[in-house]
C-alpha cells in the first residue's frame, strides 16, 4: 500500500506477515490485511519501507519457545521508513526513522509489517551516509557485530595483540564481524560450516578460514592451545566452548548468540589460569546514545567497502521461503525486506 508523507492515516488497511499459533503448537505464516487502527498505542506511527531477517526473527516466525511473549505476532525486529504521525516534539511526520530491538517483533507488531506504532525512544534518526535500505542491510546484525568489536577494543584487544576468530561467519552478524575487523587491521580467521563460502568470506577480508568440524573440539580437555587475542562468536555450544579453550591469556570472547546451540562445556580454567574475559552482547536494550555512536561507526570508518554484495533483497510475500532457508542454515550475509514490493 502506498501512504504518502505526511497524511497520518488512523485506520486503514496494509499488508504484513503474520505468524500464528494452532493447535498441538503448529505455527503457520501468512500475509494478511490488518488495520492500522489495531496497532498498539504509541508516540510514532510509523509507514515501514524497509526491514531484514534475523535469526531471532526466524525464531519468532517458527515458534520457538522463549523468543515471542504471544501469538498470533509479525515478527521483525528491525525497521526502516518514514513517520506517518508522530506525538514527540522530536520526530515530524516525513522524517526517516530507523527502530531495532526493544520489543519491536517480539511482543509488540514488528518490521514484517507496513505499518508499527512504537515509542519516540525506539526511533533513531538514521545516520548521514546510510539509506534506509542500507541501514537495514545492517540492522541487529551490524550493530551487534559493532557492539562485540566495541567491546573487543575496550578490553584491549587491539590488531598488534594477534588473531581474531569469527565464528558463524557467513551469518549476518558474522559476515560484518569479519568485514569491519578486516578494515579496522585486525588479522581475521573465520569459522563457518558453508565451505562453499571460503570465497565470500576471503572477499570480506578474512585473512585464513576454518570449517565447523575444526573448531569443535569434544577432547574434554579444559585447556587447549593458545590462538586467539579475541573471538567474535555467534553460535554457542561446542564451537563457543572451544573458542574460549583456545583464546590467549588475557584474551577476550564476545559471546553474542546461540546458532548452534545455547549450552556452553565448560569448566572454569580459562578463567582462572589465562584470564580470558566472557563478554555478553546483548543489542536489543543498548542504550540509545551508545547505539548511536555505534551507528556512526558503522556508517563512516567502519563501513564494510563491499556493503551492498553483503545483501540479498526479497518481498514481503517471498518472506516465508527465507525464513525456513534462515534456520535451515542455508542463508549467507543479509536478508533485506522491501515492504513495498509485493
């Protein structure tokens, strides 16, 4: 549906996908007509031109247990577009807004919908240098993967102190993990079970690859041999768990999702014999101030060179077929959502 600029529609109807719970927990996934006069109550209403795919909306849309407060829900936990209506002194309608995290496709309607009403607080302006569609070629995915590197930094690990592992690199935070350390000089090793995808990975600036079996170490030895100043993981379990084995001493581990499993083997001796540092990641409540320091990073220095080879574009309705090749583990870099085609 078309909205004009401006014209802060109170009802009407537009299209979103919608994920709903049967009986005997059976999900389906549709798109369907709403109104926007169900939207829940907020400061911007906001006409959504752009959004991406996340494991965690993939999660959402199959009904995994933990993820979404209820059902029937539209999922997307990113959004790019344009205030329709907006009851903050801060945002007029016409201007571009970008919203991520927060409870945006987990417990209120999300970015797979053409419409959201969200409070002020969640809108970011996006920043000088991004399209909209730019901006949600990064989403979740680039800011959790700046937060990790953020983090990094701030715990010392700096390109001089050695190598630095990604592990699921060909997944969305992964694939900019890899991007930006390589721009930022850090010598970069990736991980990932696509070897298919040796290519793409090389391209984004990984200095040496590693295939899934290799960093999936099942010895039960406590510790292994030193490799890594740092690691960027998004995938937990064994690989996690190996990763922190292997890190040097007074090395670091950003941990920042559960792709292949949420358990972590472990016993404390990484801690306590080489100081290496668990950093957790969490990018759905960053506080908007670091938030937007992170997106000036990302728009400027940090920037990837090859940012739009990163994505790959679909149609609300093509939305369904990503989804299930998302936890099928078939998906390489980003998926963007271009809520106007139909």
């Amino acid at each position: 549906m078309q909205v004009h600029k401006g014209q802060a529609p109170e009802n009407g109807p537009y299209s979103a996908l919608v994920v709903s719970q049967g009986p005997e927990e059976v999900f389906t996934r549709e798109v369907r007509q709403l109104d926007i006069s169900r939207l829940p109550p907020g400061d911007l209403l906001i006409h959504v031109l752009w959004s991406s795919l996340n494991y965690k909306d993939a999660l959402a849309a199959t009904g995994r247990p933990g993820v979404a407060v209820g059902y029937p829900l539209t999922p997307g936990i990113d959004a790019a577009g344009v205030v329709e209506k907006s009851a903050s002194a801060g945002f007029a309608p016409g201007d571009p807004v970008i919203v991520s995290g927060r409870d945006l496709g987990i417990r209120v309607p999300g970015g797979f919908g053409q419409y959201i009403r969200v409070p002020f607080s969640w809108a970011l302006r996006p920043p000088a240098g991004l399209t909209l569609r730019e901006c949600m070629t990064f989403g979740t995915a680039g800011i959790t993967a700046a937060l990790s590197i953020r983090a990094l930094q701030v715990h010392g690990v700096s390109p001089e102190r050695g190598k630095v592992l990604v592990t699921g690199a060909t997944g969305g935070v992964g694939s900019f993990a890899v991007a930006i350390l390589s721009k930022l000089g850090y010598e970069v090793v990736a991980s990932t079970g696509k070897v298919d995808q040796v290519g793409y990975l090389i391209s984004l600036g990984a200095r040496e690859t590693l295939s899934r079996l290799e960093m999936a170490d099942t010895s039960g030895k406590a510790l292994l041999k030193e490799k890594w100043a740092g690691v960027v993981d998004a995938v937990g379990g064994t690989i996690l768990s190996t990763a922190i084995r292997s890190t040097m001493h007074g090395g670091s581990v950003a941990a920042c999702g559960n792709a292949s499993s949420p358990d972590l083997p472990l016993t404390v001796f990484p801690f306590i014999l080489r100081g290496v540092q668990l950093l957790g990641i969490d990018s759905s409540q960053c506080p908007a101030s670091e938030r937007r320091e992170l997106w000036d990073a990302i728009a400027g220095p940090w920037k990837p060179d090859r940012l739009a080879w990163m994505a790959s574009e679909c149609s609300l309705r093509d939305l369904n077929s990503r989804i299930d090749e998302m936890m099928q583990g078939r998906i390489t870099g980003r998926v963007v959502i271009n809520l106007e085609e139909s």
